[in-house]
C-alpha cells in the first residue's frame, strides 16, 4: 500500500480538521509498515497516581489507525471508527508520552483494520494494545 | 448481588476520588439491575460536526462499569479496566446529553464484566455498545 | 425492522445453506426484539470435563446474529462476520444445551451488530456474551 | 519470559489433554517472541465454498495463546480463556492450511494476553487477526 500522504501533510491534516486534539499527538515516524504516533502526556490525561487514563490511551489507538489509513487513501478520506478492542496490560510509568506503533492490517474497499501497542516512552514491555476498525465512505467523484 | 453504595454515596465518591472527570457525569438511576449514567455532553467531548467523541463514549462506558461495580463492593475498591470492547453504531445527536445505561454481568472473585448501551438523551437507537472487564484486587485486610 | 422469514424459514435455510452445522442449532423462539438460538451439545462440543468448548459458544453466537440478519433482510442475504468480541464469564454446566439470546442492535446500509447472552439451560447467570459484526454485501439486481 | 516447554512436550501435553482437538492442530516453531502454530483443514472445519469457519479460526487462536502461555508456565498449568477479540478480514484460501503466529504481550500473575495473527499457508496478507485474555490461576502447593 502506496502512501499518499507524509508526516508533515498528516500533521498538518490534523491541525486544520482536528484542532481540538491535533496538540496532543505528534507523529514520531512513518514507513509503508509502520506510523508511530506520540501521545505528549499532560494532565488532562492522567488519572490519580499520575498514570495515562483509559480514554487518553483509547485516543491514541484511535488517531494512529485514523492517520494510518489517511497516509494511504489521502486527506479526501472520512473514515468512522466502526469498533475498538482494547487490552490493558500494565500501568504506564508516570510522566512518560505514550508511543502507539500502529499497523494497518487491512485497507479494503469498505472497511480499514488496524492494529496499535503501545510503550511507555523509553520502555519495552507494551501498556495496552488496541485493535482498531474504520469504515471507509464510498468515494464521492 | 445487592447494594452497598446509593447514587449519593457513588456520586459523593466520583468527586473526591476522580475529580478531573467527576463533574461531567452524573447518575441518573440505580437499581439491582441497572445503573444509569448521564455524560454532561461539553465541548471538550465534540468533533467536527458537534457529536461526541469515541474517546468520550469509551469514558462514559468505563465509568458507567466502574460505579456498577463499586455500588456492590463499596467504596474500598480499586478496580482496574483490563479490556473493553466497543462498537460504534450511529452518530450521536450534535447537542445531546449521552446516556449510558450499565448491566453488570458478572462479579467474580477476581474479574467483573459488564455491558453499556449508550443512547444520545430521547433517542430510542443506541449510539454504541460497549463490555468492559475489570480486575478486582485482593481483598486487603 | 420487520421481519421477512420466520421461524421454520429460518430452520429451512440452515438446513439447505449449511448442513455441516444445522443439526446443531434449534431456533427456540423469534419476535422482533429477540431470536433464542439453541446449542444442542454434543460430544465434539465438549472439552475435559464435559463442559462446552469456546469455539461451540462462538460458533453460537456467530449463527445467533447471522439468523437475525436473515430474518430481517430474507433469504437472499449472504452477510459474512467481520468481527466478534466474547467474554466467557462462567463454567457452562456440563450436559446442558446452551441457549442463545440474540438481539439485533444495528441494521445498516453496510455492516450491522448483534450480542449475544449464553446461558446453560436452566440456568439464571450468562456463561457467556459476545457481540459480532456482520459486513452486509452491497444489493444486487 | 523463559521457556519450560519445548515444541515437542507441548505437542505431548495437547495428545494427551486435548484428545478432541490435538490431531487438528501442529505446532510449527517455537521460539521466546514467536509460536507457530498449523491448523491441519480438514472437511469439518470448511463452510461453503471450501473456506475456513469462523469457530475453527477463534479455536486455532485459543489453542495458538494457551500453549504459548503453557511453554513459559510448564505442563501444571490450568489457564482458562475469558475474553478474545476477532476481525476477520480477508476470506482464507480454499484447501490451505491455517498458519497461526502467536505472541505472548502479558504473563501477570493473574492474567496473561496474548496475539495472533493468521495466515493461509503461503500467503502474505493475514486472514484474520485476535487478541486474547486467559485467567491464570493461583499456584497450588
């Protein structure tokens, strides 16, 4: 799968169309197998004890398959998340971005699943791992 | 499975333990049965377009599940999300309160599950779905 | 959603579109809220300790929603399963049939979502739930 | 995670605890980060169209995670699943044995999470990917 759409033209996408979140994520890294997203922790994304809530890290999930899928089909696209599946496996280390590695699995015709681990910065065992699936809008021409 | 907490004392418990998200939710019924979960629709909720977020649905869910389990265990519970899934069906209503109402499934030594249907306020077609399990820590003392 | 295919349709179909597992399952009721499909378990259902396997409760649940698609959309549909998400909350008891609760809770354009609760026959506690989403195959003709 | 189990005690502990399913089922390699696990088609795991079932892809991931956990815990092990996540994505080739590649994400003490990602033997693009959760349960002794 070709992509259509580098790191600055997705960072930029998510200033002008999401500009209520596009400061939360910075996008770490991009290759045809991998988009690396970074969650920068602050905190009103923390829970009590000074760990990454459960919606933030959703979050993550959720706009690293988005860009995966937006760096292939190009910014035309309207993807919806159709379904998530979320694993949650350790506590993220207080203070630490979360990295989410996000893989696209599947770009069909009509549904896009992907799948994101996420780190702790500076850390190697995952937090969480998500599975996410988009919905793709016919294209209108 | 009966009740150890009401709506004031969940209420009560919302605001001194999470008082980062506390005041955007409040409990609009309990019975043995059926937690009903209210998520005060603001702007920080809404994408383009004025519908709530995913990561806002994902909130309400895990916080509905959350209470559900704490009104049967009491107030010295820690209870952590291990995984959710969720499915996103329609578009909430722009402008509309999201009301989550929670069944408790199982509440078992070690892990509780339960299950959110979530409904933008006078719709009759829920929004989104979503089961989330939760880890009960050993008791202590 | 009104329905196009009752009960004996429904059992028809089984019958002649899959007969590798239609001697499985009985359709134990149909109304427009709920379909109740029945396992009726058998020895290659069964792992140690007689109890029902996870793939027979999945494969329930797979058939549960499939046949509350088709009773909606009639004979002609051919959706297939894009996803499914279940939680096994309890040990089935051993001999019982387990019985399906399905409810249909989307019927779109393209994909629609059903759950699931599993009981053991005759028993008041679900064993198992899961929720399965169904890709629906643009019209033809 | 060390391993206790090799390939062969692992093929050892299936014959002889899982009589119903072993002979489906070949594990091709094992190493700390990866086992490759084989579901050997046959006619009773084949829907229409000479395709994989659904339930047989859910039982390849199960057994793929339970003996991916059971080669880091040893033999004595009795882990039970409680919840699995699923997308099917592309239909499996017709009459190709099912390739599972499964990694272990989390071995707590009280729940273990585990992936798998599968292919039809020879193909490059996964058929279907899961994520599962098992309940690990207190040593004994």
């Amino acid at each position: 799968m070709k992509l259509k759409m580098d790191v600055l033209a997705l960072q930029d996408f998510l200033r002008t169309d999401f500009p209520q979140v596009s400061s939360d994520f910075v996008i770490d890294g991009l290759t045809a197998d991998l988009l690396r997203v970074r969650l920068k922790t602050r905190d009103n994304h923390l829970r009590p004890g000074g760990t990454v809530s459960g919606p933030s890290m959703f979050a993550l999930a959720d706009v690293g398959v988005y860009l995966a899928i937006l760096a292939r089909l190009g910014p035309v696209a309207l993807a919806v998340t159709t379904s998530c599946s979320i694993d949650f496996m350790r506590k993220p280390r207080a203070g630490q971005d979360l990295i989410g590695e996000t893989r696209l699995l599947k770009l069909g015709r009509v549904l896009a699943v992907g799948d994101v681990l996420m780190f702790s910065e500076g850390e190697n065992q995952p937090v969480a791992r998500a599975s996410l699936t988009y919905s793709i809008p016919p294209e209108r021409g």
